[in-house]
C-alpha cells in the first residue's frame, strides 16, 4: 500500500520541525566540527548521553559546514559548537582554560571564564523551520 501524500495535511512520521545550523568562519579543514542542542540546561554545553539532545557531527572545511537536526518539538534549546580540530573528542585547553580550538554558541553568548549559561545561549524554538548561523570563535 502507498504512503500518503507530504503536504498540508498530511500527518508527519514524526512531530516537530527542522533546525538547520550554518556554521561559519571556520579556520581550517583540520578535524571535525561537533555540535549540540539541548534543552536540558543542567547538560549545557555537553550533550553526551543526554535524552532528548541533538548531537552531531560533520568533517571540517575551511569556511562553513552546516548541520541539519529533525524533528525538533518546540522548547527552549541551546546550541555548542566545537572545532575539535585534532579529534580526539573533548575541547582542548592552554594553561587549563585558555580554549586551543575553535567553539561557538546559539545567540553569539559570549565566553567570559567558561562556556556561557544555558539562559545565555538559549533560544525559542516552535514547531516551524528555521535556519541559523553561529561564527566560530577562536582565542588562540
């Protein structure tokens, strides 16, 4: 028997929307780029094991790489990016703090002594589509 048609109307495999992330600014192709979205600000900015987080990865390109999440049901999430450039799969760090790889956020929230709060990087998310944009950063 034939699937239904796609349209209006038509009821989805599965509820909620498509986020698409463009990851831009990105230095080199060295590495992979991984990235996060949770709505659990006590896991932020760590999704590993975390129900309900959207984690992915993609291989690096100097310029941009873009990361597509599906079925996203509305809330309040917030987003981690990381250049992990050597890949070994954690955020390197210079004289313990310092970051030696790139990272970014959902809303630019910007890094003081850390990785900014949940509230920081948070944003809405209804049951529409939406493409965002986050620039990697680098300190060093």
């Amino acid at each position: 028997m034939p699937a239904p048609p796609a349209g209006p109307g038509a009821s989805a495999q599965a509820p909620g929307a498509t986020i698409t992330i463009t990851v831009t600014d990105l230095r080199s192709a060295k590495g992979i780029v991984r990235a996060c979205m949770t709505a659990d600000e006590h896991s932020f900015p760590r999704c590993r094991g975390v129900a309900g987080a959207f984690g992915a990865t993609a291989q690096a390109r100097e310029g941009s790489v873009s990361f597509t999440f599906r079925h996203v049901r509305p809330g309040h999430y917030a987003i981690a990016l990381l250049h992990d450039e050597n890949n070994n799969g954690k955020a390197d760090r210079a004289l313990g703090m310092m970051p030696r790889e790139g990272f970014g956020f959902s809303r630019d929230a910007k890094v003081r002594m850390g990785p900014p709060s949940f509230s920081d990087a948070a944003l809405d998310l209804g049951g529409k589509d939406r493409e965002l944009t986050i620039r990697m950063r680098y300190m060093l």
